[in-house]
C-alpha cells in the first residue's frame, strides 16, 4: 500500500439519469443527502471545477486535479494530475488509509466520463467514504461502497467482471445499430458503474448533463438491458 497509486480518470461511462432519479432506496438517499452537503448541483458544480482549476480557456485545463474534502466540503488535501489521472501519492495515501471513513474525493474528468476502475477502488479504503468525478461539462458521478463490496479484491474480481459483463453486451448489440459506437464508449464506465451498483457492490448518484444525457437518452433502453444483464450475472458470482 506504500507505492504510489494512479486514479485512471476514465474508461467508460454511465446510465440514464433517469434511472438514478428514479430510484428512491435508503442507500441512494444517503449519497443525494452528501450531494446536496457537497453542493454538487448545476451551479455548485461550476464552483468546484473553478477550484479544481477548470476556468474555461485557462491553459492546462485539460489536467485532471484532485481535492480530498471532509464531507461538508472542508478541503483537506489538493494534488495536481495529468491528463488522464491523479498521483495518489504517500501523504495522500496515508489520510486515505485512516480509519474513520470520512474523507471524500473530488476530481475533474476532462473527457466527462464516468468512474473508472481505479476511481473506484478508492472506496475500498478505509479513510474514504466517497469519490466524485465532475465532467467538464457539468456531469457528476458519486459513488461510495456497497453492502457486497469486496474490500481486499474489488477489481479484479468485481469491476474486471462487470466491465467484461458490459462490453461484451454492448459488442453484442452495436451491429443491430441500436446504439452507436460513439454513445457506447462514451457511457461505458457508467454502465459499469451502474452495473456494480444494481449487483450491491456500490451506491451511486448521478447526474447526466448536457450532450452527455441526451446520448444517453438516445440509447436509454438499450443501455438499461445491459445494465441488467451484467448486474444479474454479477450477483451469482
Ligand atoms: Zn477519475
């Protein structure tokens, strides 16, 4: 647990916002509740992509940056990142590691895809109670453990599994044109997020904004059915 660890920012992506809205369980009321503490609505988004130095046409933008905060926003670390990930180094790391689970993290998503593989292993510390990635473009995506989470062996054998789940379904039916090559790979971290979550694994909040839900409603049903086929497949294992 000493070596540096990477925040991959973004593989696939999400589910209809409408599923997440639509879903009222005391598991989702409790990440709405910190979403709404943290203030991650439309207008509070823009002010934690300021902080999070996302300023329109300021150099570097593109950069990844990530924020760990208390769960009423005080901030408690920064760290700068890459492109496409944030070093997780050992001070980090250590807060991490703490054992009272209060600690959230905020990055940015460049490309406004949802959490990755490594995002969400994050969860599986004890210091961290959630993890948020805020799109560029307004979306977000908050996930913190669930009932069935695997604490010691979470990706290899639940988000490898889910994401096989996923991508082998959306493989299947991007020939029948249901769907299109773009909107698959533009939702496909969601959808294995969305697939973990409906399997116990983690909760979930979400909100699509912009371009980004009109995708996702143009191949809502479609989406929902593989959803559902990984997530079936994932409570067997
Ligand atoms: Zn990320």
């Amino acid at each position: 647990m000493g070596q540096p660890k990477l925040l991959v920012a973004c593989l696939l992506v999400v589910m209809a916002t409408g599923v997440g809205q639509a879903r009222e369980g005391e598991q989702g009321t409790d990440l709405r509740r910190m979403a709404t503490q943290l203030d991650l609505s439309e207008r509070g988004v823009r002010l934690w992509l300021h902080q999070l130095g996302v300023n329109g046409d300021r150099d570097g933008e593109a950069a990844e940056r990530l924020l760990a905060v208390s769960m009423t926003g005080e901030r408690l670390l920064e760290r700068p990142g890459g492109s496409s990930s944030v070093r997780v180094d050992p001070e980090l790391d250590r807060l991490l590691l703490l054992s009272d689970r209060t600690v959230v993290l905020i990055h940015n998503h460049p490309a406004n895809v949802g959490l990755s593989g490594a995002d969400l292993r994050q969860l599986t510390k004890p210091g961290v109670v959630a993890i948020v990635a805020i799109g560029h473009d307004g979306s977000v995506y908050m996930a913190s453990g669930g009932p069935r989470l695997d604490w010691e062996f979470f990706e290899e054998r639940q988000y490898a599994p889910a994401k096989a789940e996923v991508l082998q379904r959306l493989r299947t039916i991007l020939p029948s044109g249901r769907v299109s090559v773009a909107a698959s790979d533009a939702h496909g971290s969601h959808l294995v997020t969305r697939a973990l979550e409906r399997a116990g694994i983690i909760r979930y909040w979400f909100e699509l904004r912009g371009a980004r839900r009109e995708s996702y409603e143009s191949a809502r049903s479609v989406f929902g059915q593989v959803v559902e086929g990984a997530a079936g497949r994932l409570r067997k294992k």
